[in-house]
C-alpha cells in the first residue's frame, strides 16, 4: 500500500522530469496524478484485462494524498507503467532502463494479475494422414498400419 503522491514523484523522477535536487512543481503533480486516475480507473472497468482483484484496487484515490491499495508485487509496476505514461505529456522519450522496467512491469502484471482463463477445446480436429480411427477421429497420430 503506497500513497499516491510517492508513486507519482518516482514515476517523474522515472522519466527524468525531477530528481532529489529539483522536486516536483505541483503542476506537475497534479497532471501525473490525473494520468495515474484514468490508468487506475481504465483498469477497473476493464477487470478481465488485468484482474483487479490480485491487484486489490478496491478504490481509485480521489486526492493525491490518498492510499493506492495496491498489492505488494505492483508497486514497481504501477511506477513504471505510469512513468510509460507520463512521457506524451511531458514530451520525454523513455531511456533504455525506463524501456526495461515497462517490459518488466507488463510481465508482472500478466504473471500476477491476469485472470486465468478456460481452456476451450474445438469440437472436433481433422484426423491426421495415417491415423487409424475405427471408432472416429483421434486427435494424435495412430501407429503405422500396414
């Protein structure tokens, strides 16, 4: 669980828009923390594309004070995936480390957060050349009959 202001200072500070020495103007806050709003909020309408429950977004943050209830594992990734989206606004181009840590944090997020889908099946495959199917189709190759 992170406040939100912590996460939007490191995804500026990701990109390169601030660092220790020059911190964030509160322009600048309020314009990542509106990107952070929508990411969250895009999110959770579409709960099949991430799984919101892993991620235990109950509540997006009204206040950029507020508590981002997040899991544990998707701290790093909420920084990173905004950081992916601050760039447009603030027309920064991602380094080589920021490309990375976006790669890294889609992989955690479909390894954490996506839903576990059914497996479906078709309703039949075509027989192989050379199966042998007395009883109808088999979907894996027969031995040879000669």
């Amino acid at each position: 669980m992170t406040v939100a202001t912590k996460i939007v200072n490191d995804a500026l500070t990701l990109i390169g828009v601030v660092s220790p020495i020059s911190p964030p103007e509160a322009e600048q806050q309020s314009t990542a923390f509106s990107v952070l709003v929508d990411m969250l909020n895009r999110w959770v309408k579409d709960e099949t594309l991430i799984g919101v429950d892993a991620l235990n977004l109950a509540v997006v943050p009204s206040a950029i004070s507020g508590d981002i209830n997040e899991a544990s594992w998707a701290t790093g990734a909420l920084k990173a995936l905004l950081a992916e989206a601050l760039c447009p606004y603030f027309r920064v181009e991602p380094s080589p480390r920021l490309n990375l840590l976006i790669s890294e944090a889609h992989e955690t997020l479909l390894i954490h957060g996506a839903p576990n889908p059914e497996p479906t099946w078709p309703r039949n495959l075509p027989v192989g050349q050379g199966n042998y199917a007395p009883y109808g189709q088999t979907f894996f190759p027969g031995p040879d009959e000669t």
